[in-house]
C-alpha cells in the first residue's frame, strides 16, 4: 500500500561511526525497534536535555532488543563540530550506544540523513518499528513516560508481526517477554 | 495455578472516595489495568516527587483504558491527614482520578489495604494487569520512562489475553491499538 | 521622614507558634534582619518550591545572625489546614524554624498579618532589615542568586546602622547602596 | 602584611578573548568584584550545571559593576575544544561576559592560569573582592544562595575600602567580617 511505504524510514547516510565496529544500516537491523536521536554538540538543548534522556533510555532499556542510534546531524559551525570533538564528547559523555556522523552533501549545510527524514532541527528524535516503519518523529524532547511508552510499545511488537504488518496473524508470546527486561535504575 | 494465584492482587478495603461518583473495586475493573498509588498528605516524597509523576501519568495515558486509584495510606498523624485535608488536597493540587480513603483498623496504626498489599511506606506503587494480577510493586519514586514503559506493556495486554492469561492464543490486534492514544503533553 | 515611616515592617498577630520556647515580635527581632516567609500547606507552589528554598535558607545562613521566620496564613480551607496538620508538616518536613500562625480575624477569610502586610497570596516572602524596615517583598518564589544576594546585602548592614533606625540618615545609608542594583529576573 | 599577599589572586594569561573589545586584566578590574569561572567545553558539569548558574548570575548582577569572566582552560582534548568551537559555543548559548582562552605551555597539558590558581579541575570558580585578593575558591558547582550571598557580600564592599587594599586595618572589616559567616552545605 501506498501510505504504509511513505512511512518506511529512509536509510541513513553517515561517513563515520563511533561506539560500534561495523556500520549499521536500517535494513540491517530490520526486525528490531529503533530510537534514533539527531543532535548536534553546540545545540543547548541537546545537552541539557535530550542527551541526559538518551543516557535514561540507554539504561532501561538496556536488555531488551532495542537499537540506539544517535546521529550528528551538524546543519550549522560545521568547523566547531568536527569528528574529532564528536569523539571526545562521546567519551567525557559515556554515551554507549552507536553514534554516526550525517553525510555531508555539497552545496548544503543541512546533512543527508536530516534531509531523508525531514528534521526540523535539534534534538529530533525517530522511533522505528520492528518492521521500519516510522512509529513516532518529534522535533524537540518529550516527556520521558511518554517515551518510555511508545518505546515498550514498540519493542512488544513481535518480530514475526512486523514482518507481516497489517496482518492479523501476529503477536502469541508478545506481552510476556519486554516486561520483565525493563529496569528501574 | 498457585503461583498465578499468589500473585493476584488483593481487594481494596477504602472507607471514602473521592473524585468518583462510585465505589471502585479492583475485581469490577478486571480488564482494564490498573496504577494504584499509595501516598499521605504529609510525606515530603509523596508531594514531592510522587504525586507530580501520577500527574504526569494522567496526562501521558488519558485517552488509554488505564485506570489511575490513588489510596491515602495514613500510617502516622492520623488527626492531622483527615479526609478533609485530602479533599481540599484534591482540590488544591487538581489530581483527577479517584482516590479512596485506606480505611482504619481498629488497634492498628496501619490502615487494610496498605496491610493487604504489604507496602512498605509511601510512596508506593503497584500496577495491575487487565487479569488481576501485579505486575509490578514498587516502594518510593521509580524513573519516569521506566514507569511509562510499565503501563504501556500491561496497557498492550488485550483484554482476551487476561480472561486467558498464561494462554498462548491471544493477542491478535494487540499493538496497533493503545500506540495512537498515547500523548505528549 | 513619612516615606521612612511607611515602609516600617508592621507586627505580626500570630495564635500559635511552634519550634520556638517563647512568642516572637519584630519589635524584639530589631537588630537583627529577618527573613519572612509566609504560606499554606495545600499551596503546590509552597510545597514544591518555597519549603524547600527556605531549608536552603536555613542551611546557607545558619551560622549568621538571620531569623527566619514561617507564617502560616491560612485564607482558604481553614478546616484543612488546622494547626495540628501544621503541626505534623513541621516534623515531617523537618523545618527547624519557628512557624507562627497567622491569626484569624472574625468575618474575614484573610488572618491579620497577612492583612497588615498586605500580602497578595501564597506562598509570598519579606526581608526585613535590620532597622525593621522592609527591605523587599515578593509573591511567588524568586531566584536562589537573588535571594542569597539579598540577605548577604541585609546581613552586611551592621548592627550600628540599625541602632539609628528611623534617623534619615542612617536609613538612607543602609537600603540606597547595592541593594537595589540586586535585581530579580 | 605576608598573609595578605598570599591571597591576592594572580594574573591571567589568555592567548585569545571574546566577547570583550580589549584584554582584561585583574589588575586593570581592581576596584571592582570579579567572578572567574573555570570551564570546559566538553565537561559534562560545565554544561548541565556551571553555565547556567553563570547566565544566572549574569542576569541577577546585571545591574552591578561585577565583573564576570569565563576562562576556557583546556587540560584534555585539546584539538577537540579549539577556539573555534569555544567561538560557537559562546554564540550558541548566548554567553555574554567575557571569555579568555586559557594560555598553553609548551610541555605541560594545563594551562597557564588554570596553574597559577592552582584549580583542581572544572568547573571551578574564583571570587575576587575590589581589592584584589581572592575571597572564595571553589571546585565544581555551589549552592545558588551561597553563591549569591557571596557575591553580594563582595559587592557591599565600598570601593573606598578597596582603594586602601593591603592596609591592615580595611582589610580586617572588609574580608573578615560577615563573609566567613556565610557557608555552603
């Protein structure tokens, strides 16, 4: 159907990663939900906000299956937010989770990725279902029991559902499985 | 079985509602969860930190089938912590759902249900599932995304699931559901 | 002079008081700045931001000569917030400065010190120097920098300044200098 | 007096200033108070907690001749926190005080005034009274009130006073009298 693939979430497009060995692909980590967070290390809110909830996500949401993934999506100082402070960043931050650098496009100063996903600016953050599809796209930070709702939602999705999305044959052990793996720090 | 069994949550035993034209029982709201907090007026964490996040609950889920019961638990002061300070409490503080006097016994300084559930103190918490039984049971002030992660997993359960919980033929149009509802303020 | 005379704290009407042996006057506190802080228990923005300001308060000045001093001025739900609830707030809250209450006045909801100094609601604060006069008065909680700021200021004026309270001279030495370059945002 | 040099606070060395036409010196500011703060870019306690509490002080004391002044001394991560982004950084947040890059020195990763005021590391603060000698030093972020209260006390300072800086008997009412009263939890 037309509407459900105008919500499939584009590829990503980075030309470095930090905090995993290989690169990672959308497509690759089909059958997973995704929280992808955009955000750029000059940007205030980012730093008194959303990273501080990333740290949260990245912690109760630790055993379950749901994939991290920041990206640096610089639109503006781009000489002030090089790889090389992202690095250092991530490591006075003790940010654990994959972090990739948004492709630079020529001619532009907004990044690829940014522009696949329509990002307003930063944070954004992007919740992608088991079966790709765009769940949830903010522009700013949300309330944090909001997002641990739509994320435990997305994550009780099972992977056999998403695979045949729309169909009714889904969900037998669903509910059962997340609950236990979400921890309180 | 007996450990299902073990697990059901206790009856209320409240002397006085509020903020509700009738009586609740926890076993007429089978089928729908159910965040039950524990609080009394005079305790600095409960007005501090608990009460907020039970606004924040109300909020993030009002348009789902979650049911919110707050119980005032007097284990201490009782003359001071009357059903008419928490009335004009209510009122003051504009918390919307019910809340429901624990109701005294006699020669104890420890209301029924706070003694049924075998809470520890306020704050406390207890979430339901749409069968009966607790899902979780928490002393003091848990992580905002944990908590909204919580209720989204038990809000996930359909209600066939709970008439056969611990059946595997179950949740068919689980997901798709309760995700929409599920606002940001 | 009559502007001099106008801006004099007037004295507080208290019925009771508690964590303090004998009754307190601003006439016998004259030498001394005060730092008045009027609220009531049911009041969200007393509980959640002024209570806990002034035990910073407490903390910060605790080895200065400042009083602190609490009024409760109960103007709605009187029956609710009775001096035994009051009472127990105290111990519970641990707040170890002494609290008055503020004293009712027959046909009126308001109580007469919250009339005398004409105080717009709760929770509402006075810094009184040490010549009693009123330095600054707020309703609503105000920046902790500023706040510091102006009992450092009060605290600063000496004791022999205040001995010549209602000299024009003196006052005008005392309240003109920094003080009101200390702005609230 | 020995004791009283000793604290008077040591000269800057700032290879680069922003936000200030020309170069600021300690000994050109004498007569006026000076808050030094000590950051870094990539220092989570810099950005979550110091910053703030400066823009705060910024706008509180706005309307006083203290002096503010931020030193970038970068000890670690040196390419990472360059100019350049300290630049974007100041434009980003809308620092509007005075901010010096910290002097390097060949063969040492701390800079040069970080050194001579021997700082254990950021954030960090210096408060310096009108006459030069250093009043409070602390490392990491301090109460809000105490901070206020201090700067206030450094303010109320005449200016009179500091002219005779050194004299033994000012010195003796400046420092001395309520400042050491004035403590931090």
């Amino acid at each position: 159907m037309i509407a459900s693939e105008a919500s499939l979430a584009p590829e990503l497009a980075i030309s470095e990663w930090f905090n995993t060995p290989v690169p990672l692909t959308l497509s690759g980590l089909r059958g997973r939900p995704v929280f992808l967070h955009s955000f750029q290390l000059l940007c205030p809110g980012c730093m008194a906000q959303a990273i501080p909830q990333v740290q949260r996500i990245e912690r109760v949401f630790a055993h379950t299956d749901l994939q991290i993934i920041g990206i640096h999506t610089v639109f503006e100082h781009h000489a002030a937010m090089s790889p090389v402070t992202l690095k250092a960043f991530l490591h006075e931050y003790r940010l654990k989770s994959p972090v990739g650098v948004d492709r630079a496009e020529e001619g532009s100063d907004v990044p690829v990725t940014m522009q696949r996903f329509r990002l307003r600016g930063t944070p954004s953050s992007v919740l992608i279902g088991r079966d790709g599809t765009i769940l949830h796209q903010a522009f700013g930070v949300e309330d944090d029991i909001a997002v641990g709702a739509r994320i435990a939602m997305a994550l009780s999705a099972s992977p056999a559902q998403s695979a045949a999305a729309g169909d009714d044959a889904c969900a037998d052990s669903v509910c059962a499985s997340p609950m236990p793996s979400v921890v309180t720090p």
